[in-house]
C-alpha cells in the first residue's frame, strides 16, 4: 500500500546535535553545533528593539487577515534597502517575503527552474549544508567551484576564480553575502570585483545568499561586494534572512529578491516566485517582517537595533579572539591565528571527523563532523575548556 515502502531517514548531521547535546548529563558540555548566538549566559536573547517594536505591534495593530503571497510588501522595500542601500540597482529590483532565507532560496531555485531547465548551480565547497538539497530538490544540476584551502583555512582564490570561468551562461553561481558558513573564511572586495567582471563576460547568473549582514565588519561593509556586483549585471538574485541581525530565528523571516534588466522584467519574475509561492505554503507568516519593518522605518529603533548589532558582532570578535589566544598558549603555535581572521558565527578548524567525534564523546564538545563549530555560541568562560579538548584530539 502507498506509504508502506518509506523508511527513515538518518537524523539531520547538524539539528541533532543540540538535541544529543541537551540529553547528555556531563555538566561541563558545551554546544557549538547549531547556528545560534548565544549570550555569555548561554541564552539567546531577544533584542530589545524587537521588544519594544513588539509591544508597539501589540498596541496598534489591528487585524490578522492574510498579507498576500508576496507577504508585507513594507517589509520587501526595507530589505531592498537595507542590503543594496543607495544602490541604483535598487530601482530595478522586486522582492518577496519568504518564510526564512531557505523558503527564499527554494523559492529562487524554483523560478531558475522554471526559466532555465538545464541551469546547473555552482556553490562553493563547502557550502551552507541546505544549499545543495534545495537546488536538487527543485530539480537543478548542482556542481562545486573551489573555495576553502585546508591548508592555510583562508579562501583558496585563485582556484575559485579559475573554476568560475568555466560557467557560462546557463549557469548561475552562488556565493555567500558574507560571513561564510561553514568555513567563516570571506572573500575579499578584490575578488567581488573579479567575480563581477566573470559574470558580465560570461554570462552567468550571480545569485547571493546574504544571511548575516553586520556579523562580519559591519551592516554596510558586509554589503559592500553584493552593491559592487548589483551595480554591474544585468541580473541577479538574492536570498536574505532576518534570523541572526534580528534575532528572530523562529519567526521564519527572510526575502527572495530579482534584479532585473529593468523594474517591469523584475516584477515579471516576482509574479512567477508568488506562482510558486501559492503551490507550496500560500504566504509567509506577519509577525517577524511586521517587527523588521518598523524597526528599519522608525529612527530611534532602528539606531537602538545597530549598536544591538554592534554588540554581538563585537563580542564574536572578542570570542575568536579569546578561543585563538588559548590554543596560541597551550600548544605554543600560532597555528589556530586563522581562528581571528575569520568572520561570523563560524569557523572550520580542519579537523577529521574522528576528531570531531573524539570531542563530542570524550571531551562534551558538540560540533559538527566536518569540524564546523559556532563560535558565536560559546561562552567566555568556555574558551580554554574547548581549546584544550581541541589540541587533546588533534595532538
């Protein structure tokens, strides 16, 4: 009978290890597997900007009626203008609200689809663990361009650049807007600049997943590369997620954008997202983009939300910093300096698996077997009981 064939599928490499983490007794266990801040009292906050645009919605707000498949259309423009700022391209661009940045990045893949049957997507390897899942389940070629040197744990660019000039004009290349996850290892401006001239010689179709905005060197240096890109293609997309700037992980916060030629070839292609939209969830949820929304609109939230930002991003910085000088004292190298050079939540160390293993099970270090690890959810306090399980498995 149908259904009776389905087996279960193995657990999720990255979601189960908070749920192991939290059923392991040891009380010295540390989580650095799921990609969420935490604060040095291992919680993770809500911002008070959000609390305050919170109470504001509560007040005024005065239905609950559906939005509409293109979601809180307030919220798309503030996105729009948030991550291309001054941008001219911004006036040729359409967005969606999307339930997270995956719903942005399923709803993007299925209107590349739709255009081009045969497009094949290049992600960088590694790559976020749901980029490939998503391209392939929509149905598109997924081939891998070099990215991360194991060796000096920095991006290997000149191998990136050199396997991009192979893609053409069914192919479209996603990068990272900033903060890459897993390896925390950026590109630079130079090499945003490369890719753009790749792009409009070639023919490709850039498309950006911009999920940490401000975790890196700032709200607008993080965007620095996509605007240099924007302004230089004929066309593009963008994936976005509030989750991490706004704290808002479970409200499903997210945009899918398309650059068009012009305005009206974008708002095509937005019609095409919404038709794709409605044949899966409908509409995205209100509360997150309505909070998002005011914040960016209102003055006073919006200054409260970047020092807010600020904070984070600088007490990450001060965590790598901390996690660095450990390893650098206790096995006498500065072989883990690369630890600092990286941005955002995460890093890889460029351990094995059996390493990485060894950690969770000998040491109550949660991280993921490709050696991965949240930095952002460490505590100060952690920085030398991790350093020294680290070196205790790699030496």
């Amino acid at each position: 009978m149908i259904l009776d064939n389905l087996t279960p599928v193995g657990l999720d490499p990255i979601l189960s290890l908070s749920a192991a983490c939290r059923a392991d007794t040891r009380p010295h266990k540390v989580d650095l597997g799921i990609g969420v801040y935490r604060d040095s009292h291992g919680e993770t906050p809500v911002m008070v900007a959000i609390k305050m645009a919170e109470a504001r919605l509560l007040e005024q707000q005065s239905s609950k009626s559906y939005v509409g498949m293109g979601g809180n259309e307030s919220f798309n423009e503030s996105m729009i203008g948030l991550l291309l700022g001054n941008s001219k391209a911004a006036a040729r661009t359409a967005a969606i609200q999307t339930p997270g940045a995956s719903g942005a990045l399923r709803m993007l893949a299925d209107v590349i689809k739709l255009s081009s049957p045969d497009a094949t997507v290049w992600l960088s390897d590694p790559s976020y663990a749901n980029h490939a899942p998503i391209m392939k389940t929509a149905g598109l070629k997924v081939r891998f361009y070099p990215y991360f040197d194991p060796a000096t744990k920095l991006v290997n660019t000149a191998a990136m650049l050199d396997a991009l000039r192979q893609a053409g004009k069914n192919d479209v290349v996603l990068l990272h807007g900033s903060c890459h996850n897993p390896t925390g290892a950026d590109i630079d401006l130079e090499t945003w600049k490369n890719v753009t001239t790749l792009a409009v010689s070639q023919g490709f179709l850039p498309f950006v997943d911009m999920a940490y905005q401000g975790f890196g060197d700032g709200m607008e240096e993080d965007a620095a590369g996509l605007r240099y890109l924007v302004e230089r293609v004929e066309s593009m997309v963008i994936a976005t997620s509030c989750s991490k700037n706004f704290g808002l992980y479970r409200e499903r916060t997210g945009a899918a954008m398309v650059v068009g030629k012009t305005l009206e070839q974008a708002q095509a292609v937005k019609s095409r997202i919404m038709e794709s939209a409605r044949g899966t969830y409908t509409m995205p949820p209100d509360h997150g983009a309505a909070l998002v929304d005011m914040i960016l609109r209102d003055e006073a939230l919006r200054a409260n939300w970047m020092t807010e930002v600020t904070t984070v991003r600088k007490r990450v910085q001060a965590l790598r910093g901390l996690l660095a000088d450990a390893l650098r004292e206790q096995s006498g190298t500065n072989d883990w300096d690369f630890i600092t050079r990286h941005k955002g939540m995460f890093s890889v160390l460029g351990i094995t698996p059996e390493q990485a293993q060894a950690m969770r099970h000998d040491h109550a270090i949660y991280l993921v077997d490709s050696g991965r690890i949240n930095v952002a959810g460490m505590r100060e306090a952690q920085a030398e009981q991790v350093a020294k399980a680290l070196l205790a498995v790699v030496q």
